[in-house]
C-alpha cells in the first residue's frame, strides 16, 4: 500500500494555504479571504485523519515516517514521523485551527487575510514541531512559529501589547538559545547525527546528562509554563485577540510538555530521575499556588490564564511520576485542557465582543440576557473544574491516582485542585453568569449567534467524547508510552 | 427483555426525559415536557419493582456495561452490580422521584424554568440510579459528583437571588472538600489494591488488614483506616456530617420539591448508602467505625438543638434532616448497616411528605415560609393537615409509625455496641428523641394550630435573621395577602397521600424482613465481633412485641415529652416561648447563628483562601517574579545597553582616545611581561 505523506501533507496543507489567503488577498474582498482560509483549516484537519484511522496502535515504532535528505553536508534531514504520544497532538492542532478561523469569521474586520494567514501557517509549524524527528528540523519549526504568534499578538492584541511581546520575548530567547547548544552539543557526541531517535541510543554521563537537562527544560519549561517561569502567559493572553488565547493554551503550551517525553525523558533519563523531585515539585507549586493566585484574578482571560497553569502542571506532575498512568494521564490531560481551555477563550471572546470588556466586575448576571450560552458556559465550566463526565475529569483522575501510588502527600497536594479549581471557576462563573442584570449593557446583552453556538456545541461532543468514552484516545498511547517508560528504566551511563 | 436490558433501561429512561426536555423543552412547551420527564420516571419506578421482585427471588447481577479506558493495568468500566443493598435503593429513589415529579407540575406551575427544573429532577434520578447501581469506585465516583452537579444547579435554580448563588457554591464546595477525601480513598484503593472493581476488592480486603501506609509522620497509618476514614470524608460532605453539613441549610434555598427529592430523601443519604456498600471495608478497621460514630453523634445531637430554634418551616425540616442523618451514620458506626439503609428508606418517605407537605403550605400562603406568620391552617387545608400528621408522628417515633421502627433499631443497636465513642453515640441518639419531637411537634403546631397570623401586616416584627430568610419566589404573581388560603390542588396532595401511605406502614411491614430477615445475604458485611444486630435477631419476635417493648422503653416516653412539652409551649402557653428566650440569651444566640460556624468559615475559608490569593498574586508573581527578576533582567539589560551606548558615541576623537588608552595598556602590558 502506498501512502500519501500525511504528515507533510499536515504541514503544508496549512501553510500553502495560508500563503494563498495572502497572495489572493484584496482589501474589499474579506469573503474570499475568509473562505479561502476556511477551507485550507478543513483541508489542513481533514488530511490527519487518515492519521487515526490508518495508526496501528499496537506498536511504538514511529509511524507514516518520512526521509529526505535536506541539508546533506550537516547530515540534517527532512525527517517525520508521529508515534502514540504526538498523533493526538496533530489531531488536536488541526482541529483547533478550523475553530479558530471560525471564530475570527466576522469578529476581526482588520487586516483580516494576515490574520487568517497568521492562524494557519502557525498551525502548519505546530504540525512540524509535533512530527519532526530531526533536531534541526524541529528547532525551526519551534524558533517559526513563533514569528506568526507575535504578529498574532503585536497586530490584533490590546493596548499594552509591547510588554507582553517582550516578556515573551526575554522568557523564550534564553531557552531556546540553550536548547540549541544542547541539540549542537548532542550532534557533535553523536558522531554527526542529529536524529532524536538516535540520541536515545546515546550513552552520556550523569553530569553531562544534567546539564542537556538543564539546557532543554528551561526551553520547555518556559512553554509550559512551569512555576516560577510563567509569568509571560497571563500577560500574553490578556494582550492577544481570542483566537490567538485559544491557539496559545490549546496548542502552544503543549509543545513544552511534548518537549518533556520527546527529548527530556528518554534522551536523558538518568537526569530525568535524577531531577524528579524537582519538577514534581514545581509541578505541585504550579497546581497549588497558582490555584490560589487564580482565585483572585480580576480580569477574566487571567484568571483562566492562571487556570491553564496549574492544570499544565499536572501534564508535568503526571511525567515525572514514571508510571503508566502517569504518562498517559498527563497525555490526557494535555488534550482535555486543549479543548477546555479553548472553550474557556472562546466564551471570554464571545462576552469581549460584545462588552469590550474583560473584566469579571463589568458583569453580572449574563445568565438572564444570553440563557443559551449560560448553558454552554456551565458546562465548560464545569469541565474546567474536573467534573467526571467531561474531559477535564480523566487526566486529573489519572494523575492523581498515581501521584498517590508514589506518594500519599503528592497526590493529597494534587488533589487539592479539585477544590481550587471548583472554587475559582465556579466563583467567577457565579459572578458574571448568576444575579440580577447588574448593568444596561448586560440587560442589552444578545444570545449566542448560531456561528457561537455551533463552534462552543463542537467543543461540547468533543469534551463528552473524551470524558465518556476516553478508550479510543488512551489506547493509542499504551505502546508508545511503554516504550517510553522503557527508555526512562534504563540507565544511559 | 433481559435483566440486563431492563437495568439499563432503569438507568437510560430518565437521562433520555432529561436530554430531551433540557435540549428542546421551549418548543415541546410545558405539558409535553412534564409527561416525558414523568414517563421515564415511571418506567425506572416500574423497572426498579421488577428487580426488586428478581433480587427477592434469590437473582444478583454483577456485570460491565463498557471499559471507559485501561491504563497501567488497571480497568476502568462502566457497570452495574444488582443486589438487594441495590434494589432497594433504586426502589425507594425512583418512588420518591416520581412523587416529586407529579408534584412539580403543580408547585412549578407558574415558573418561568418549568422545562428547565423538569429536565434537571430526571437528570438527578438518573445520576442517583448510577451512583447506587455501581459496581465499582469510578461509576460511584461519577453518580458522586453528579449527582452534587444537579444539586448545585437547583440549589441555584433561581439565580437571580444573592442567597441561592451563594448558597449554590457553598453546596458545590462543601461537597468537593469531602470529593477531595473520596478521591484520596479511592487512589489508596488503586494503589494498594490495583483495581476499581468492588468485588475484587472487596476480596482481597482481609488480606491487607494488616498493611500499613508509611507517610512520613512518625507513626505509620493502618492502610484500612486511612482508606475508610477518606471515603468517609465524602459521606461527609455529601451526607451533610458535621463539620461539613454547612451547605445544607443553605440548600433551602432551592425550590421546595429539590429539597424533598435531593436534600432530604435521595441525595443526602448517598453517604450513608457508600458506607453500607463498604462495609467489607469499615468492618476491618474499628478506627474508622468509631470515628464515623462520633461524628454522626455529633452530627445528630447538635443539629437537632438547632432545629428548635428556626422559625423558617423549611429550615426546621433541614435541621431535622441534618439530625436523622446523624442517626444513620451513628447506625453504620455501630455495624449495624441494616439499620442505617432501614431508617434511610423510612426517612426517605417520611422526611419527602413533610417536605413536601410544607411547599403545599409555602404555596398555599403565597410563599410565606415563616412559622410565625402561620397558624390554625387545618381548618383550610385537611388533607395537607393530615399527612403532615402522619409524617410527624413518624419523625417523632411514635409507634405504629414508620420512624419509629427504624429509629428504635439504631438505639437499640448503639447499647449493644462496643465500638469506641459508643457512650456518647448513645446519650446523643437517646436525648435528640425529645429534641426531634420537640421541634417536629413545635413546627405542626405553629403551622396548623393556634391563631391565624397570615395574612397580617408586612410591618409585623421581623428581626434580621427572619429578614434573611423571607423570600419572595420571582415568577409568582403577589396575590393579595389576607385571602383565605386553599387547599393545595391534587397534583401536590396525591404525593402527599402516597407518601403517607409507606411512613404509616413501611416500618411494622418491613422490619421483619430488612432488617431481621436475611434480606441483604452478601451485600452487606459484619463481622462477628459487632454482633449487636445479630443479638437484636435473636431477641426478635415480632413487631408486636416490638411495639409493646417500646412502649415501656425511655425513647418513646422521651418523644411523648417532647410532644407534649410542644403542646405546653406552642398551644397551651403561647407566651412562654418568648420569655424562655429572654432567660436564655447567649444559648439562643449561639443556636440562631448555628454556633458561628458559617461566620468562622466565611472569615477563615473564603477570606483566609482570598488572602493567600492575593498574597501569592501580589507579592509572588507580580514584586518577586516579574518585579524583581523578569523587569530586573529587563532592567539590567537596558541599563547595560546603555552603558555601551555611551562608548559608541559616533565623536571621532572619542575612538581615537579609546584607542590610544588601549594601545598603552597593551604596551604595558607587553613591556611588564
């Protein structure tokens, strides 16, 4: 059977598609620009289906892999391939990015081609960060995206835009520099090779190996983000427009704990071990901490900013446990909180829209003018505060569970989200959502249009999907994970 | 059909009446909406006769529906386990569900959410009949927090209240600080056992009676204990046990049938229904069976004192249902589970009717839910009269009625028991029997008896605490008050005489076979050395005898008192109440304000959690993180760059000058080598 080259195709689907918007782009004609990019974000999801459907799922071998050479004289090669831990992320970018040109439909009326273009090429480089097998490669993809993030943020952002950027900029630039010693470092001792399966294979010594740690968890660390290390995200996505939060959480903060199990975990190992305590217990601040700063957030794309924290903190917490569960359960989670936290953005968006305003002290009792979508809300809501039954209930559980089998204390800290993050969702939910109308702008307040309804109810099916039945989902990681799990077990010295 | 067909359709008949209402109820308009809703009702009460009828036969099901997901080895499924701890849950939910059902239609009749209220009942019915049908920790997990979901929703029904939203997030809190401890339990169960599956860990219990779970603290943990007292913080927060029964009260605020249906006779006792479940468990760990003891002492004791003092009719009802909760956990502390799962079905009946019987009064006085705006309504509405009588005298455990059967077993099965805090267990469920007839008997009379005082001024006296209690439902016109009040029409007093029926009954008709015949075989564990019940058995000779054993014993010349100390004070004497009061200022106080625990809970939770909040967020993030280290580093480069700038002034004279400074040192150095 010959097949096509999903995952390039993943790629650049999105990103031609998006060069095209800009190429064809005429200011009076928006519609076409619209379309056009409507239509790559659905052609760019529906070329990684094949991707589920044809994945075998008992192997962790790589899978739909790609080689060519690219630049032959550094041994750098164009190289893909997706196993049981990035397959979902592929899915999961590809799906978003159809919301996301969805959501902007009529919401952004300036410039509108650049922003279409922004979202889709940036869709094709997050594809590329989660497919490439080639250092190289991947450092690309990783420095490119975030070239449309900043336009995304500096163009379409709010008023104090310039901070944010730099914030951003100063956290991201000396962990990537560091990363990128650490791939060089990894190409030279290799003897020349800069496949990240290979350097698996690759004995080091503890020292050097805590060093490539340190070199690649502060790159990652800082995409999570991980306490102390996360104060760029609240910033950013109060500053960015809704699609870009929505891209920010839902996607881009995965990448940093895909740079966990892909390089640090198995390249690494015995540092990995070795460091555990450490991240766990950044992770368990994270949870824990940045629960309490939430809870008190004034602004409400904050207060979910502060929220996307510390349930990525449970992506880490599950890591570094070393289990099964674990893994699979910070995976989970890495998916649940993609479509949450994006559902979360979403309706931010939708009251912004109409208010221009984020603040939770602006509104009060929205539930009596928009009904419809004080139902949605709700049930986001209550995802985000892990209800069983949504998808924001698996990974927490999961990770949970193991936390405790480790240790009875982790898992009593980790724990304590349930209560945190009930208390602060819930909290703000009650402020804008319940009560009498507090304003006239609210009592003027429309229901959601049936482009809102539709784009929330697709986050619903997917959020009860994943929270009813998560089977489909976790049963493509079980080799992948093991095998992984495999690498961490033995010792590289 | 099959069984296993049937169960589902028990299960998926009032979840489909809730997807259909809740999605299209506007366009399905009210009568349509309310018939499904009470359709799918039906057929589980209807079902659940049938399995009840198969259990009775000697039948048990223990089977997955589907594998939610494996991971690590361990499974996590979707199933039911069938047995009579099971059927008789599912029988007395889906009856009083289905009561509540009919009863809406009329005590709903003019709210604006009438779809809405009807599709969140059957969803809870549905929640409800997967929490008691599970047969493992995960789908009891699920019905567990669902089951606090549909809850916190009704509580919040009428969102535009400050109270009900307060109260809501209170509800949902509480409950999930006892999840917090359910969850713990259930991860030391997958740590140590490797499986959710009740019966395989039920199995293998005995085994790990002696394991003991290091944390680090000095002395370790037995594994058994820790795991009980966890679980049992989730029977806490659900079942409303001191010191998480806060929201409770609270939960009033919710339209008067969810109080019936959720916070009396259903929801409430899902704690004390997972505690009978584990019994396999508790019985290996004497810990946690005294533990749950107190508390439910506790729990029973200091509600009861507070259910004297209310002058909200549904508050006293609350305040007793906090109390009869406290009965049946004490009976789980003492092993006597049967008892426990005996009192919560007769409660269940008794406890729906006077809730119940007081939304026909509420609606009757057009929303007026103060007792002492009450008075001499049995003139105008006999049939709510009657059947808040039998209800009563069921509460207060006065033979031949329902309570008195169940109440009498649980102290009957305290004396008998040896387990720590048993002394103090039996004082308290032997004083409340005055208590609970005291203010049981307090609110009927105020309510029925004496003179009319609706219908008077709003100017009357009303002190701040009755302020905050007054409510004004939205959605009803403001009838005029001082007209008459009528008799509630025949979709509220049908449930009423149908829920009478069992509390008149349900005690003599089934003590024999639930509590001293075998009637719950192998779901439900005691081991030999808690053998109260099991002496109780022995002594048993029937509910006559029973009776006129009772009637010689101190409880029911205790609730006689009680009855008639309410007739001294509220008929005979209306004018002593005040004075006692006078005489009793500080006691009083501390009873009104529910012993400042709502006060302490607002300052140190909320506030001291807002405080920590803010602390991390101000000092933490914003001067540590960004203030000193991020714009520090910011800084740092700027005042850098500019430094450098300085050097690249552009003047050529400024170079040259660098460059003869740099040629000397250079030479210099040269020349000292």
């Amino acid at each position: 059977m010959t097949m096509l080259p999903y995952l390039s195709l993943a790629i650049w689907v999105p990103i031609v598609s998006g060069l095209l918007v800009l190429a064809i782009h005429r200011d009076r004609d928006v519609a076409a620009a619209r379309w056009l990019a409507l239509i790559g974000s659905v052609a760019g999801f529906a070329v990684t289906i094949p991707l589920y459907t044809h994945f075998a799922p008992g192997t962790a071998e790589m899978q739909f892999v790609e080689a060519k050479e690219w630049i032959p004289r550094f041994n750098v090669n164009y190289l893909l391939g997706v196993d049981g831990i990035s397959v979902l992320l592929v899915l999961l970018n590809s799906f978003i990015t159809v919301l996301v040109v969805w959501a902007g439909w009529i919401v952004i009326e300036k410039k509108v081609a650049q922003y279409m273009a922004a979202f889709l090429i940036m869709s094709g480089l997050l594809n590329g960060v989660f497919t490439a097998l080639d250092g190289v490669l991947f450092y690309v993809f990783f420095e490119g995206m975030l070239i449309p993030m900043y336009l995304i943020i500096g163009i379409w952002g709010g008023p104090n835009r310039v901070y944010a950027a730099i914030k951003f900029f100063l956290y991201t630039f000396l962990g990537s520099v560091l990363m990128l010693v650490a791939l060089i470092y990894l190409y030279s001792i290799s003897g020349g090779s800069f496949s990240i399966l290979e350097w698996y294979q690759l004995p080091l010594s503890l020292k050097t190996q805590v060093l490539l740690f340190v070199a690649f968890f502060f790159a990652f660390a800082v995409k999570v983000p991980m306490w102390p290390v996360h104060t760029w995200l609240p910033d950013a996505h109060v500053e960015a427009p809704t699609g870009g939060s929505v891209v920010l959480a839902a996607i881009t903060l995965k990448v940093g704990a895909y740079g966990f199990v892909r390089f640090i975990l198995p390249i690494v190992p015995d540092a990995s071990r070795y460091l555990a305590g450490f991240v766990i217990t950044l992770s368990l601040i994270a949870v824990v901490y940045i629960g309490f700063v939430a809870l008190v957030q004034a602004d409400m794309k904050k207060l979910i900013a502060y929220s996307s924290i510390s349930h990525m903190g449970f992506v880490t917490l599950g890591f570094f446990l070393f289990s099964e569960m674990g893994v699979e359960g910070g995976l989970t989670q890495m998916i649940s909180h993609g479509f949450v936290s994006a559902a979360m953005f979403l309706c931010v968006g939708v009251l912004y829209d109409r208010m221009h305003s984020r603040l939770i002290s602006d509104y009060g009792g929205v539930a009596n003018t928009m009904p419809t979508f004080a139902a949605l809300a709700m049930f986001f809501a209550m995802a985000n505060a892990g209800l069983p039954g949504t998808s924001g209930f698996v990974g927490e559980f999961m990770v949970i569970l193991a936390a405790i089998k480790v240790n009875f204390w982790l898992g009593f800290l980790a724990a304590t989200i349930m209560i945190l993050g009930a208390a602060y969702t819930l909290w703000m939910y009650k402020r804008v959502w319940f009560g009498g109308v507090a304003n006239d702008r609210v009592g003027a307040l429309k229901d959601v249009s049936r482009r809102e309804f539709w784009l929330l109810g697709t986050l619903v099916v997917a959020v009860l999907a994943l929270g009813l039945y998560p089977k489909p989902f976790t049963d493509l990681m079980h080799a992948s994970v093991t095998e992984l799990l495999a690498h961490v077990a033995k010792s590289k010295l | 059909m099959s069984m296993q067909q049937l169960y589902l359709l028990i299960a998926l008949s009032p979840l489909a009446g809730a997807i259909v209402v809740g999605l299209w109820g506007a366009k399905l308009g009210r009568a349509a909406s309310h018939w499904i809703c009470i359709l799918g009702v039906a057929v589980s009460f209807v079902g659940s006769g049938f399995v009840l009828r198969d259990v009775l036969a000697g039948n048990a099901f223990n089977g997955d529906i589907y594998v939610w997901m494996t991971s690590g080895n361990v499974k996590f499924a979707i199933g039911f386990l069938i047995d009579p701890l099971t059927a008789l849950m599912m029988v007395v939910v889906t009856f009083v569900s289905l009561m509540v059902h009919i009863y809406t239609v009329g005590y709903m009749a003019d709210d604006p959410g009438y779809t809405r209220f009807f599709s969140y009942i059957s969803l809870f019915t549905f929640s409800m009949l997967m929490l008691v049908m599970a047969n493992n920790f995960l789908q009891l997990f699920f019905g567990w927090e669902a089951v606090g979901l549909v809850s916190y929703l009704l509580i919040g029904f009428w969102f535009t209240r400050p109270t009900a939203i307060y109260a809501n997030l209170k509800a949902f809190l509480a409950n999930r600080v006892g999840d917090f401890g359910f969850v713990l339990g259930i991860g030391l169960i997958v740590a140590f056992f490797g499986s959710l599956d009740y019966a395989t860990v039920f199995g293998a219990a005995p085994k790990l009676a002696t394991t003991v779970l290091d944390v680090g603290a000095g002395a370790p943990w037995p594994l058994l204990t820790a795991i009980c007292i966890a679980l049992f913080v989730g029977a806490m927060g659900k079942s409303a046990q001191v010191p998480l029964h806060v929201w409770l009260p609270d939960s009033m605020e919710g339209p008067t049938p969810i109080s019936a249906l959720i916070h009396a006779a259903t929801m409430v006792t899902a704690g004390i229904f997972m505690v009978a479940r584990m019994s396999p468990l508790f019985e290996l760990s004497d810990t946690a069976l005294s533990f749950v003891t107190v508390i439910g002492a506790t729990t029973a004791l200091f509600m009861a004192l507070l259910g004297v003092v209310q002058n909200d009719i549904k508050r006293v009802i609350a305040y007793s249902t906090l109390s009869q909760l406290g009965y049946m956990t004490v009976a789980l502390g003492v092993s006597a589970y049967p008892a426990a799962i005996f009192h919560l079905m007769t409660h269940a009946f008794f406890k729906a009717l006077l809730f119940l019987g007081a939304g026909s009064v509420i609606i009757a006085l057009h929303h007026e839910q103060d007792l002492r705006k009450m008075g001499g309504l049995r003139r105008y509405m006999p049939v709510t009269y009657a059947t808040m009588w039998v209800g009563a005298l069921a509460l207060a455990g006065i033979p031949p009625f329902a309570g008195f059967f169940s109440k009498d077993a649980i102290i009957e099965a305290v004396q008998l028991s040896s387990v720590g805090g048993h002394g103090y267990a039996q004082f308290a469920v032997t004083a409340v029997v005055f208590l609970t007839a005291l203010y049981t008997f307090r609110m009927l009379f105020l309510a029925f008896h004496g003179e009319e005082r609706f219908g008077h001024s709003e100017t009357a006296h009303i002190d701040d605490d009755s302020a905050k209690q007054l409510h004004e439902e939205p959605g009803h016109e403001e009838h005029a008050h001082g007209a008459a009040p009528r008799e509630s029409p025949w979709v509220i007093t049908v449930p009423l005489v149908l829920l009478a029926i069992p509390s008149l009954y349900s005690g003599w008709a089934y003590i024999d076979t639930v509590l001293f015949g075998n009637y719950f075989g192998g779901s439900i564990a005691i081991a030999a050395q808690h053998g109260g019940l099991a002496t109780m058995r022995e002594e048993w000779h029937g509910a006559v005898p029973f009776i006129e054993h009772g009637l010689l014993g101190l409880p029911f010349w205790l609730a006689a008192a009680g009855i008639a100390t309410a007739w001294l004070l509220y008929i005979k004497r209306p004018d002593l109440p005040a004075k006692i009061q006078a005489r009793t200022g500080a006691l009083y106080a501390l009873l009104i304000n529910n012993y400042y625990i709502d006060r302490f809970n607002d300052w140190l939770l909320a506030g001291g959690f807002r405080r920590i909040g803010a602390l991390f967020s101000d000092v933490g993030d914003r001067s540590i993180i960004d203030g000193f280290f991020v714009n520090g580093s910011a800084r740092l480069v700027g005042a850098t760059s500019a430094l450098l700038r300085k050097v690249q002034s552009g003047y050529v004279y400024h170079y040259a000058f660098t460059m003869i400074i740099g040629v000397f040192a250079l030479l210099t150095w040269w020349v000292g080598r």
